[in-house]
C-alpha cells in the first residue's frame, strides 16, 4: 500500500508536566513510526465560566486522522479542564464529525493503581459517543516477559498509565523511564494503526 | 434510639434545570422524612480559568451528615463544572476531612440508558476516595412487582436517574413522573440512612 | 482495495435467547455487507468445575478476523457462563493470540438501563487486555435526528444494547423492533470496519 | 450504646491462594476488632454446567450483617467461579433479602494496576443491585504521609488491592507485607462500620 503521511493530534492538560511529558514521549513514538504528531494543550485560560472555547484548537481536531486524549487522573477522573474540552466538543459530537476517527488515551497519577482505569475507561466512552475507533495499549508488562525495561510496568490495557512521585513544581516533575518507554511504543502503535485504518480509504 | 434531625446537602451542576427539579425532588423526600435538605447549586460564575472556589459552599458541605451529588451526563460523565468542584475538594480529600460522611448521587440524560451508569460510578469513585459511605438506589424497578407508579423506570442501581427529551430551554423542563417519585424515595432513604449511621455516635 | 470476505466470529452466550436473536441480528447485518458470520454459541455443558473448554470454538476464534462479544447483563455484569469463556481464553492473551483483531460487545436484559453499560465496559477492558481494536456502536439515537425507527433508541455506545421484558420461556422471547434493526446495523458497521482494518494488511 | 458481636462473611474465589490470604487477614482484622468473621471460599466443586449452588454458604450470607466479596482480578473482572455464585444470588436479589446489609470487596492481580479498579467498581455494581450499603477502604496511601508500612501502597479506594507475582504453585504464594497490613485495617474498618449501622437498630 501506499505510504501516506498521517496527523495525529494529542489533545492533553497537564498541571505539574507529568501529563505534557508523556504527550511529548506518544508525539516522539508516531514521529518515529513517519507519523506527524501535534500537540494540543488545554490550558485554563480557554476557559469562561467553566466552559472551554479555542477554535484553532477545534479545527486542527477536526482535520487530525487520529486523536490522543490525556489528561491526569484527579479525583478519580479526568481534571475539570479537561472535562471543559471534551464538553465543548459536544457539537461536533451531535453531527458526528469524529465518527470514525482513531482514538486512544493516557493519565497519570501519584500512586501506582490510582484509580487511573477508571479515567481510561471514560476516555473510551467519550470516543464511543464519538464512534471513533478504539486503539488499546498493545503492550504487555515487559516483566511478564522476563524484561527489565519497563514498558507498561503498571499493567494498563485500555490506555497508558504513568505514575510519579508528586512535585512541588513543574520544573521537578520527570517520568519513571518505564513509563517514557511505554509511551514512545504507544505513540508508534497509534501512528501504524492510523496508516492501517487509513490505507484502506486512499 | 433519640432522634436527631440531620442535615443533607444535595450539591449539583444544571444546565437546562431537569438536575434542579431532581435535586428539588430528593430535597422533599429528605424533609418528609423529618431531616433537613440544603440545595447547593454549582453555577458557571463560581469559575475562573476552569476551577471553581466558594467558600460558603464548602462550609455547608463539611458541616453536613450526607453529601448528595448531582450532575447532567453529557459526554458520558458528570458536567465539567461539576468535575470543577469536585477538583477542587481535593484539598479536603487529603485532609480526609469528609470521612465517614454518608455520600450519595443522581444524574440525568435525554436517552434511556445513555451512558448515564458511567456518571453514577464516577460519582462512586470519588466517595471512594472520600471514605465516605455509599447509599445506593435501593428500589426495585417497580414494574418488575407489577406496580405502575414509574419508580426506578430505568433501571438505576448505585444511584437515581432521570430521563427526558431535550428541551430548548429551561422553563419547558419538567421531570418524568415516575422519575420524581423515584427522587423523593430516594431523599426519604438517603435521609434514614444518615440518622442511622449518625446514631451511633450520639 | 480488493475485496476479500472477511470471517465475523459473534460469541456469546444466552440464558432465554434474547441475546441469542440479538446475535442472529448481528449477523444478517455482517451477510448483507458481504461477509462471513459465524455464530458461536456458548453452552452449559462445556463447563466443567466452572472452568470452559471447547477447542473448536478457540480454534474458530483463532482463525477470525473479528470478535463479537455477547452476554446478557446480569447482576450488572456477564453471565459466569460467559466469563467462565473469557477466562479460558488467558491462554490465548497471555501469547497474545489475539492482537490486532476486530472486537466489539452486545448485551441484554429486562430494564432500560439496567446496569448494561458496565457489562459493555466490561467487554471493552477485555479487548483491551487482548490488544483488539473496539469497534463502537456508531448510530446515534435516531430520535434525536426525528425518525421513529427505533434505532439505538436506549442510547448506547460502546456496544449495542437490548432490552425487552422478562419471559418464562425461550419461545416467547422476542426483540423489540427497533433493536433489531440497531443489531442489523452494527453488524454492518463491524463487517465494513473489518474490511477497512484488513486491507491494508493484503 | 451496647456491644454486639456482630457477623462478617467473607465470600470469595481463590485459585493460586493470594486472595485466600488477604481473606484471612480481613478476618484478623474483623476479630481484633471484637468481631466474628467466617471465611466461606468458593470452589470448582460448587458448581454444574457453569452454575453455583451451596445452600449451606447462602444461608450463612443470609444470616450475617456484612458480606464482604473477593476474587482475583481475571481479565479484566471478578473470576467466572466467583461471578457463578454471584448470578447464583440473583433470587436472593429479586426479593432484595440482603437490602442494608454493609458489603465490601477486594480483589489480587499480579501487575501493579492491572485493571482492577473494575473488578472494585463490578463488586459495587452487584452490591448495588443488591441495595446494600457500600464501604470503602478508609487508608489514604500511607506513603502520601511520609510511612513506610504500605499501607494502601497501590492506591485502591473502592476497596482493597493485592499485588504478587505470578507463582506456579499455591504454597508459594504470599502477601506483600503492605497489603496484608492493608487488609487487616481493612478488616477493623469493616467490622467498626457494621458494629454502627446496625447498633440503630437494637
């Protein structure tokens, strides 16, 4: 087949830079797999009264073949910003407009379990109202398997997990080198399954 | 036992008011069964850059016996302003200041099903993180005993859910009535449970 | 792209045959797409202990190209019977046998609601655990766009969704018209999503 | 108010013996509290054609105050021998006999995270439908306040969590140091809460 070049946007908020750090790593994994990855910040000041509003952000959405969503994990959920976006993305929910796109998402949090499924389980629902098309981890607890490396050492299935001490600023935060791994190899299983799903359309 | 009245907080997010008329609802239930309901309405002005602060609310629900938790569904879990609020309880969850509080929660879509146990389980996982203690639904589908009052029409079990077409605006809404008899049933049980769980530390 | 028939596996069990016909709906959906469908039912009697066992069904599931997953809902999640299948299959996960097929997931049961979104949820984190790709639901409630064709008219989305009454015999079980049709359609949706995912690997 | 000895019955699947042993260390904590706890392990042997029945294990659920439920984390979700005997209390369910009695639930993985959030959240499902009332764990990561025990070292809130390695065989098997300590507080915190919600209803 045809080897095209596809756009992968990762659409994240990050508080204390875990989160940007693992978007970072995923967008270094689809640009090694030949893939164009954009990052996409939700920041605070998008937001009016709780409602979030960037359209540039909106329109590189709408144009991407795939889209990353990452968010931490703060109450057991997606933070309120993040929330905010996915909210405002509800009209293009109602006509569909992401119906058939490749989704995937990551969180992180400060202890190893967290309750951080549960925020990879809503991802998915967000993307099955969006019948976008699911892409899962793909990689097994590299222990499991007699390595040592690190990937998926937290054991997610349905998204990529990393977990940090926490910081008291931004400038500390840095990933477990197990989790950067596993993100590289997620940014580069999502970009290959983009081109797979894509090919067929060309 | 000697009794007591308690005081129930019913803490939400509404968009187009049918939450509100829910929470109105429960509200009843709580007063008819002799105990006190306070309706904390989280609104968009209580926001700035995505997180929400009020003080005064804050002291009514640390001063309360329950929390009752109430949302919208969209996009599959609670509204992004009620995810505000709750972010910003996390102050109090570290301090584990709600501990052993009686928690509870409802939600409200415009489809049958509509994703709207995802909001309920969320809900679940905050109290979880909490310590509080989770008061489930607690009425059969009433149909299932032959009645037709319309009592737990849906099918809801770890809290209470509404159903009703969209409307374009928020004096048209109006609550299913089986819906609202399921809401004061169910202030009636959240407000039972409470005087139970409180007596013993009379 | 060429086009190649691809192989639907649709899994399932069925206590009184709803889910049974919901399967058979899926399947017609698959044929008229121009598609294998094959039905694949799960029994009591390739139990033993709890534990399941059928290696012609695994070696069909082996050979797919797409899984679907059926259970009723019930007490909120698979049927044992169901789950006693999906543990067999830890074989196959743990070597990963399973990677980069098409899944997807239908359910069943008595109430509106009912706790179905779990037993979906459910079957998504399995998927997960094997490295499939989740294919949604992907039509929106048909109301919503002002048809009464009944069309995913409980709201699901991360699968397909039945109710109907309870009955107390196989022989009366009968679904809801709008169900039906949902199932028809998502068949269709797998098939073509099958196809899609599998060109690019010809 | 007045002492009562109150029931605990621990209800739960073990196949390789991790979730036996954080059942038995519930129960230590239950007793150290002043309480009685019964172990009551589901085995293959209970079951026919994928069905669970043991009368003498339902009638002692019957009969206690608070049930609490444990299975390992199989796929994704409670193990099929264990969801046996929960379809199995679907009678039990629909005449709602275990309505306000304190449940809880713990689960054992062998990776960190690995999906058992949801079994945790499956476990409050069913307890839900049951119209029972939930406890959660109560242990904030011990680690967040500068401890060592492990107390809570994975971060579960809904209930419990257990990690070990994979072992071959049963008498291998042994609890991290932290989880055992975490299920016996566990044990304590669901003994005290039972103790109060019933004392109301000397």
């Amino acid at each position: 087949m045809a080897f095209y070049m596809r756009a992968v946007a990762i659409v994240y908020f990050s508080a204390n830079n875990h989160t940007h750090l693992m978007a970072e790593a995923i967008s270094e994994g689809v640009q090694k797999a030949g893939h164009q990855a954009e990052l996409l910040r939700i920041t605070g000041d998008q937001m009016s009264e709780g409602r979030w509003k960037d359209d540039a952000v909106m329109e590189k959405l709408n144009a991407a073949d795939a889209i990353v969503f990452g968010s931490p994990t703060y109450m057991g959920g997606v933070a309120a910003q993040f929330k905010a976006f996915i909210d405002a993305a509800s009209e293009v929910w109602f006509a569909q407009g992401w119906k058939d796109k490749i989704a995937a998402g990551f969180t992180h949090s400060s202890s190893l379990s967290g309750d951080k499924q549960g925020t990879l389980i809503y991802m998915a629902i967000n993307a099955a109202q969006h019948s976008m098309t699911w892409i899962n981890a793909g990689d097994m607890p590299s222990h499991y398997l007699g390595k040592s490396d690190g990937i998926n050492r937290l054991g997610a299935f349905m998204g990529v997990m990393g977990q940090s001490p926490m910081v008291s600023g931004d400038e500390e935060a840095q990933l477990d080198a197990g989790d950067r791994l596993t993100c590289v190899s997620f940014g580069d299983r999502i970009a290959k399954a983009t081109q797979r799903w894509m090919a067929a359309e060309e």
